[in-house]
C-alpha cells in the first residue's frame, strides 16, 4: 500500500544512498535526518559564538554533550537578549508597557492557542514587533559586537522553526527553516552539510509535483 517510500538517513549515507537510487531509478524518496541536522546547526551556531564565553558559561551550568540542555541553555539566553532589546523599545514614549504586559499577561492565562494568535495580531503587539526588528537592524548596522549577538539571536529563530516543523508535519516551514540555515553551514566550515543541504532543498521543493501522495502523507 506504501506507492513511495520515505527514508531517513544522516549526510554521509545520504549522500551514498541518493546517488544509488537515482542510478537505479527507484521511486524512494531519501530525507535528510533531521536529528543530525539540528545537531550540526547547533555546531554551526557554536563556531559562530566561538570567542564570546558562551561555551564557558554553559559548561558550568549544564552537562556537556546534552542536546536537550544545549537547546535549554540557548533559548534562556536568547529570551535575556530578547528581554533587553524590549526595555531599550518600552523606553520610548509611544508604547506603554504597562498596557502591553497586562495585555500578553491576560492573553497567557488562556490556555489556548487562540487567545494568543488573537494577542499577536493585536496592533499594540505588532507596533513593538516592528520597534523591535528596529532597533536590531540598527544596531547591526552601527555595532559589530551587536552584530554578532543579532546573529546569533536570528539563528536561534531558524533553529526553533526548524524544530517546529518537525513536531507539525508544515512542510513549507521546513524547505524555508532549511534554507536559512544554507549561509551559516558554509561560513561555519560545515562544508558538507551546506553541499548536502543545498541539494536536498532543490529535490524537497519538487516533492509535491513529482510525488504527490507522500507530500500528502507528510503534512498530514
């Protein structure tokens, strides 16, 4: 009953085992794993960090070789940084945080996704979103130091869509959270991820044309 078959593998048999299917002619769709993926992205965010005591800091307070506490030691930072950036954006005039944090306080007690999908497209919550992209974009351009920290914070972003996908089946997301992270698999030297990542978009974007009832499967 299975028309086409998915499988999995990481880059190295990736590689070995699209070049044998595609010679064969064998309707097998190889995917890229995304375990191993998610674990060089990682990698590639901590060769970007390298010289910022990141490393330093997360060794003391979390066990080496984990990736649940790597992912944990990662975004607590980010949301520090995120936290930062919101105080120096409250600090204007026009936006009252007060108003905001009773508002993203009330949308928080509903445990629903709803109630915060409707707080997001509030128009106070996309004021301070576009103050927000703002002042980042500002500092990027003024400051290598909060260069490098921008990265890293829109890196993390890349990393927690990529995760997203996975646990949603949204394939779209997917192609466009792998896709971001081509630039920083090549200047990290994660060559062959970025030469093996770059040649699984161009086959996965065709997926719906070429096999349209696994895509089905997949985003169902």
């Amino acid at each position: 009953s299975i028309k086409v078959p998915s499988v999995i593998f990481d880059e190295q048999l990736w590689q070995k085992y699209v070049g044998i299917i595609e010679d064969a002619n064998i309707p097998i769709v190889c995917r890229l794993g995304e375990f191993h993926t998610m674990m060089s992205f990682l990698g590639s965010i901590g060769n970007l960090m390298k010289g910022s005591s990141l490393e330093d800091v997360f060794a003391k307070v979390y066990a080496e070789h984990t990736v649940s506490r790597a992912l944990r030691a990662h975004f607590l930072k980010e949301a520090a940084l995120i936290s930062l950036l919101l105080e120096l954006v409250f600090d204007d005039d026009m936006i009252d945080s007060s108003h905001f944090n009773d508002q993203l306080n009330d949308a928080l007690q509903h445990d629903n996704i709803a109630s915060k999908d409707k707080f997001l497209q509030t128009e106070l919550c996309r004021n301070v979103d576009k103050n927000l992209e703002e002042l980042k974009m500002a500092l990027f351009e003024n400051s290598r130091t909060a260069r490098l920290w921008i990265l890293y914070i829109y890196y993390l972003d890349v990393l927690k869509r990529f995760i997203i996908t996975e646990r949603t089946s949204n394939w779209p997301l997917h192609i466009d959270s792998t896709i971001r992270m081509l630039n920083l698999f090549s200047s990290s030297g994660h060559i062959n991820y970025a030469k093996c990542t770059r040649i699984y978009i161009q086959k996965m974007q065709n997926l719906s044309q070429e096999y349209p009832w696994l895509y089905e499967k997949i985003i169902t």
